[in-house]
C-alpha cells in the first residue's frame, strides 16, 4: 500500500524547533509552514487567524447562495437555513481552533451579523436586539457555552463507563463486554451520552446506518436504542473493508478479495513485466490487506485465496507449463500463505522491538526459561479452550516467532529484520 510521499509534509511546531529533516524511504520529507487536516488549518505557531478567515469565508460563500437563491426573507425560512448550512461552518471542531484575538472573533461575528440582518422587519434593530428577538447567542457566547458543557461532562459526566468509543472522521464505534445487567446499562448509558452530545454539537447520528452486532457464543443478544429508536441488530458488518460476522468467521471476506478477472479481458500483454507489476500493485493488495485482523482460519478459505495468485502467475507467457512452486521461484515470488506468515512475524517484530513496543506489552508475554537452544527471545504460548481463540494474530504467531533463528530475531532493525526473515522463509518448504 504505497504512500503518496509528495502529499507527505513536516510541521515544526513550538518556539526554537530547531526543525530536523526527516525522509520516507529514500525521498526527504518537505516542511510546511501549514497543514490542513479534517477540515481545520494548523500553522506552526498554532496561530488560528488563517483558520478563522477560512470558516469565514466558507460561511459567507454560503450565506450569499441563501441570500440570491432564496427569495423568501421570512424568520421561518432564514433562520433554520442559517442554523443549518452556515453556522457549522463557524463552529466546526470549535475547541481545537477558537478565535484567540478580537480582530478574529469579529471576522466570524459579522457572517451572524449579516445573515440576522437578511431576515425581514429586523433591518433597523440593533444586532444585540435582533440576537434578542429571534433567541440567539452571540457566536461568542456559544464558543462560551460549549466550553462549559465539556468541561460538565469531563468533570460531573456519567461514571461506570464500560465501554470503549472509537471516532474516525464520519465513523463512530462503541463497543463493551455486555454479560451482565449492569454491562446492558452502561452500553446504554453511553448510547443516551453519544445523543446528548449529538444535540449539543448540532451533528445529526444518520440512525438508520447504526447496527448492533452481538459476538460471541451464548450472547444475550440485548436490544439498544439511539434517542427514542431502537437499533436494529445485524449478523455481519462491513468496516474499513473488511467484512466481520458474529462468530468472527472470515469466510466471506475471503470470497469477496478478487478482481483478477478485469486484467485478464483487460490487458493485452503477457510479459513478465507487464503482468508481474499489475498483479502486484491492483490484485494482491486485496488478498492481503488487513490481513492480521480477517486472516483465513480455515484451509477451505486458503484454498480460496491462493488460486488468484496461482492463475495470476499462468498467465506469464512462458511459464504455462511449469508447476506452482516452480512460477513462484522462477518469479521470487512467496506463496499467500507465507506471506501472510511473513507479516505475522513483521508485525510481531515491530511489537516486540520495533515502533509499537509500548503496546506489545500487553498482547505478548516472555517466556522464561533457561534453554539456550534456538531464539533468545522466546515468547510464552497460552492455552485455550476454543479454537477461534487460537487463530488470533497475538496466539497464532507465537509458535512461528520461537521457531525463528537466532540472528533473525536478534535483527537491530526492522529493515535488517525483513532481509533475514526472508532468507528464513525462502528456505522452507
């Protein structure tokens, strides 16, 4: 999955930065004075003008579409079309960015200052005695507001949290243990808090697209509602493209990871050159990716999988009548299943010594023991009753990694780690 590494941008922030170079692969790193990131502009000095002059900017592009597209001046028709498509524009991912200077707090007070004064029969009152009359705060106060019911909800919110809520951009998880009573309350219990925030933050949940997917054998199955509609439960869901059911069975994922089909009619060319970096770069990312998570568990799922790459190598002119392992060799080339291996035991490095060590600590336990027989740096293998559970990447890559040379695990780099590792793997059968 490779990088768009011209997109790629350093931000030096803080006073006397002394601001270091830093590459990706071989290519250095640009520095930027600023950077743009889910819709909020940070400079280096953390200055918010240049983002407050934008959300203003937004906000009376789009008050000037109400105001020559819209021919009615009625309170009724302005001010929701004011509350809805505008003013979100000013207050937008508010606590990160709000107006630090007067000059900026007025830029934004002035798009509620025009948008009042649009509606009919307030042209001659005063901006305050239009905020008045129609029931509004100043922006200002409502920057005020929002500050205080955060700060209400971190110190006097609800406790007992179960729970755990992850947010990505438009995408939002909960998720908890529920084996118990209380563990049905508190998922919704947070459910009710997920609402409050929603009304207080004016972004609308799209509840028709919300599920429960129950997991796990003997589950419940408790019924959830958002606000006053209850949350339909489903078998299977689909996130981040990858496809998980209720029993955590991958089966389905397997079958939908193919789209050879479309090189074959579409492509003219059987060269190795042609067909070997096409496969490379369109077809095998959908076997693999994200793989540590939806990894086939069954040899009816691997089977699925590793025909795409044997009918992709077939396809080389001039290697149509050699055997599978043969085209594989003859292309340097691993077969699925050991690469899926390969990156079991790369991710494991990087938990084990490598970037996400902090982390590691809780998916693996050292082994101890005096035995100075292969790797020093064995892991401990736990036991389990269910077999699901021993297909986990953090159970699964356990016996691989303890069978790893010496020299392979004792790797100082992960660069170094990757070049012996598949030496290692280009050795076995």
């Amino acid at each position: 999955m490779k990088f768009s590494k011209a997109k790629c941008k350093v931000l030096h922030m803080g006073r006397r930065n002394p601001k270091h170079k830093y590459r990706l692969g071989e290519e250095w790193i640009e520095s930027s004075p600023e950077e743009k990131g889910l819709g909020v502009l940070i400079d280096e000095k953390l200055n918010m003008s240049q983002q407050c002059a934008l959300a203003a900017q937004k906000a009376n592009r789009v008050l000037g579409c109400i105001k020559r597209g819209v021919t009615s001046r009625s309170r009724e028709v302005i001010l929701p079309l004011y509350s809805a498509l505008v003013r979100p524009h000013l207050e937008y991912c508010i606590q990160l960015w709000g107006p630090q200077y007067r000059r900026d707090m007025e830029l934004l007070e002035q798009v509620q200052r025009r948008a009042t004064k649009m509606i009919r029969g307030l042209e001659h009152l005063s901006c305050e005695d239009r905020l008045r009359e129609l029931g509004l705060f100043s922006l200002e106060k409502r920057r005020l507001r929002r500050d205080l019911i955060v700060a209400f909800q971190y110190l006097k919110g609800p406790t007992g949290n179960l729970c755990t809520l992850s947010k990505f951009a438009n995408n939002t998880k909960l998720c908890g243990a529920v084996d118990t009573l209380e563990g049905r309350d508190a998922m919704q219990r947070d459910l009710d808090r997920l609402e409050r925030l929603d009304c207080v933050n004016r972004m609308k949940f799209n509840k028709a697209k919300y599920k429960v997917l129950n997991m796990g054998w003997g589950n419940s199955k408790q019924k959830y509602r958002l606000g006053r509609e209850w949350i339909e439960s489903s078998p299977e869901e689909k996130d981040s493209g990858g496809l998980l059911d209720e029993k955590l069975n991958m089966t389905r994922q397997c079958a939908l990871a193919r789209i050879l089909g479309c090189i074959t009619k579409g492509g003219a060319s059987s060269s190795r050159e042609v067909i070997l970096p096409i496969y490379s770069a369109l077809v095998r990312p959908h076997l693999q990716y994200c793989l540590q998570l939806w990894g086939p568990q069954h040899k009816k799922d691997m089977d699925l999988l590793e025909p795409v790459q044997r009918r992709a190598t077939k396809m080389i002119r001039g290697l149509e009548h050699l055997s599978y392992e043969d085209r594989l060799r003859e292309l340097g080339l691993f077969s699925l299943e050991k690469r899926r291996l390969q990156g079991d035991l790369i991710a494991a490095f990087q938990y084990l010594k490598g970037a996400y060590k902090k982390d590691g600590k809780g998916l693996f336990t050292r082994a101890c023991s005096d035995r100075t027989r292969g790797n020093g740096f064995k892991l401990k293998e736990g036991r389990f009753r269910l077999d699901i559970r021993k297909k986990f990447f953090s159970v699964r890559v356990v016996r691989h990694w303890n069978r790893l040379p010496r020299e392979v695990v004792e790797a100082p780099s992960l660069e170094l780690f990757k070049a012996r590792l598949d030496e290692a793997l280009g050795n076995l059968v």
